[in-house]
C-alpha cells in the first residue's frame, strides 16, 4: 500500500496496532476495538436551489460504546467516505478515553463540498439528514457535534428536525447547537483554546518560556483560529497563518484577532495579506511549535524530513501519515496527538450535554475553568504514562491510557456473545 493511499480507518488501526506493543491487553478486546461496530449508509435526495435534485452519500460509523453513547462530529466534505468516517470514529472512541468523558466514539458525514451549498441548501441537506439519522441516533445513544463544513447553526437544525419528529424538543440529541437553544458558551471555541492549552503545557514540559515561543498555524477555520488568538494572548509569536490559498507570514508575530477565521469571513487570511509561502511551506518554517489545524494527511513521508518545528501538536484529526510519524519520532520531533490536542471540543460537548439533561445553566467563565481541568488532567495522565513507558512516542501514550481504560471497562461489563 502506498502512502497515499493510506485511509484513516489503516492509519487509525495502525497506531493502536503500534501501542498495543506497550501495554497488556486481552487480543480480544484489541480485535474488538479494530472494528467498527455498526456502520450506516444512506444515499439522499436532496433539492438545490434551482429546483433540480441531487443524490448525494451520508454515513454514520458507530465505532464503540463500551464507555458510553457514541460520540463524535458530522462533517460536510467532498472527501468523505466509509474509510475516513470509520477512522475518524475510532480516533474518537480513542480521544473520549483520553479525555475521559463518558462516551464513545462515532463519525460521520455527507459526500459533498459545502462551499458550493447556499444557506438554504444547507438547510434542506441538514433537515434530509437528520431525518435518515434520526433511527439511529438518540440522546443516550449516539450524539452528532459539529465537524469539518458544519457548525452551530447546522446542529441547531439537525436537533429542530429531530424535535419535529419527536413532537418535543430534544436539546441533549446533539451538542455545538447554538447556546439560544441548549448550547453553551465557549464550545465554539473549546476545541482551538484546548490545543492551544495542550501546546503550553508541551513547551513547559520542554523547558520553554512561551513568551520567547514561535508558532506556525495551519488553517485558520475554529480550530486554527482559535488556538493561534489563545497562545498569542499566552505570550507566543504567531508567525505564520494560512487557508487554502497559501499562508501569510510575519515573523514578529500576526495580529490573530485582527484576521478573520474562516467561520467569520471565508478568505480573510489571504485578504488580510497575499499569501507568500504555500501550505506545505509553512509546515516546514523553523518555529517552536507547528499547529496543523487544517485537514488529514499534511505531513507525510514528502515533507517530514523538513519539518523543522521543535513541536507538533496536533489541531486537525489525523494530520501525520504513519511514515511521517515514524520519520518524525526518529528525528526526536515531539508530536502531541490529536486525540490528546484537540479533545476540547468534545469535552465542552459533554458539558453541554449534562446541560441538556439537568438544564443546569452554564457560564462561559465555567466552561472555561472546567475545559482547563480537564485538559491540564488529561495531559497529566499522559505524561505519567509517557515517562513509564521506554522510548514510545507522546501518540503511543496516549493510546495507552485510553487502551487501559477501554480494557478496564470491557472485562468490568464483560464480552458476551
Ligand atoms: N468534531 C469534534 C472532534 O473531532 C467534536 C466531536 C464532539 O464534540 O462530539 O473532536
């Protein structure tokens, strides 16, 4: 198999593979946890705007519950496919446990490019999904958030939809939905300010001081954007920031609020200055930090030797090819995975579904404290495990805490046929 032709689904089942190595765990459990437990397909009529119809692909891939209801985004991509939904569901099942949130893991999403949707067309495309969903979803038992091309306003709809069928509102069926309507402040943001916490404490561990540090930021959607404003405010120089286009650089540091994010206007990166350097260029600058934070797959066997980052955490899922992981840990480049990195997102959603189910109140000040809890705690379980473990990597680490809470569970409840 080339590279290039690595799915998520391999490069996720490699990696377990890879730190299975460093732990004792009953063969079938691993064997379990190498399948995804249920996958759902659906192809989907649905309107465009000028009244002709599409039929477009969608997917659900329920990876595991043992820890709880299945978890994790639906994203809108052309890219989308079984393989990568089934990946991206194990990284969740895997990222829950790391951050130790009561659920499992899930991903899903539709075969389409959402630049080309109108507002309305993501509307009806939302309402159509949901509606094929809605069997297989439920509050305690699979709980869709947003993801790449989704966001706030496409989970309000998707629990409007489900509500409608129900005859009741059902706020806890999704999180990431707008704070008007069950959501809470902050998980806009979690996901980038966890990154962003996550890369403090690696450069601390480290011995750097944050003020003197330099970081380069790829992509500049919610995560990127973010995790680059959170550690500028922590002292960093952010040298660097691209979208799709190319990336801007200075190297005394960009203004990170003055640049729009993705989300609040599409193409400001490459309005705000002409890109200079490429995306592959950024991701070979020599700064202290390199955030990936755009999409899977970036680093590769191609450019790993270049990269000349001291650090690399994680933004985006599945940023690093296997090679490239290989190439990078035997360079000594520190890589901080995504399921550690980027786990605020899904730990804001937990707090927003404890919302939805004792319709407690939360501030965003809460949401801020609680999210720096569980980031610092997580980040604490791995390092102790790192520092156990001889010679693995920060990604075998965390695989093992979350390996040796799976395992817990399974043989707690017990494999029955
Ligand atoms: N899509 C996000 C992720 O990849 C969040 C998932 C969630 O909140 O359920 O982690």
């Amino acid at each position: 198999m080339s590279e290039q032709d690595e799915t998520a689904i391999q490069r996720a089942t490699r990696q377990l593979e890879n730190a299975a190595e460093y732990v004792e765990i009953d063969d079938d459990i691993l064997r379990r946890l190498e399948h995804p437990q249920r996958t759902h397909k659906f192809t989907m009529p649905f309107e465009r705007d000028d009244g002709t119809v599409d039929v477009v692909e969608a997917y659900r891939v329920q990876h595991d519950d043992v820890r709880g209801p299945y978890k994790g985004g639906l994203r809108y991509s052309p890219h989308v496919t079984q393989e990568e939904c089934a990946g991206l569901g194990m990284w969740m099942t895997f990222k829950c446990a790391v951050a130790d949130v009561p659920f499992g893991g899930a991903k899903g999403g539709v075969r389409i490019d959402p630049r080309e949707l109108s507002d309305a067309e993501h509307e009806r495309l939302t309402r159509r999904l949901t509606k094929s969903l809605r069997r297989y979803i439920g509050t305690n038992f699979d709980i869709p958030a947003p993801d790449m091309g989704t966001n706030a306003r496409t989970m309000s709809w998707m629990m409007d939809t489900y509500s409608v069928y129900e005859d009741e509102t059902v706020r806890g069926i999704v999180t990431g939905k707008s704070p008007d309507v069950g959501g809470v402040r902050g998980r806009e943001e979690a996901p980038g300010i966890g990154v962003s916490i996550i890369a403090q404490r690696a450069l601390e561990h480290y011995g750097y001081d944050v003020n003197d540090v330099t970081a380069a930021v790829q992509g500049y959607g919610s995560v990127g954007a973010n995790a680059a404003r959170h550690l500028d405010d922590a002292g960093a120089d952010i040298v660097a920031v691209s979208d799709a286009e190319g990336a801007v650089v200075d190297h005394d540091g960009l203004p990170t609020y003055e640049i729009k994010s993705y989300e609040e206007k599409p193409s400001a990166v490459t309005e705000y200055d002409a890109p200079t350097i490429t995306n592959d260029e950024l991701l070979k600058l020599d700064v202290d930090v390199l955030i990936p934070a755009a999409i899977g797959g970036v680093i590769t066997s191609e450019n790993a030797d270049e990269i000349a980052a001291d650090i690399v955490v994680e933004g985006a899922n599945g940023p690093t090819t296997s090679d490239a992981d290989e190439i990078l840990h035997e360079r000594g480049v520190t890589v901080v995975p995504d399921i550690l990195a980027n786990a605020g997102g899904v730990t804001a959603s937990y707090f927003e579904w404890l919302r939805g189910r004792n319709r407690r109140k939360w501030p965003k000040e809460k949401v801020m404290d609680e999210l720096a809890l569980e980031m610092n705690g997580s980040w604490e379980d791995v390092v102790e495990e790192h520092e156990s473990l001889d010679g693995a990597s920060w990604r075998d680490a965390c695989y093992v805490v979350a390996l040796k809470r799976l395992a817990k569970a399974y043989s707690e409840r017990g494999m029955w046929p």
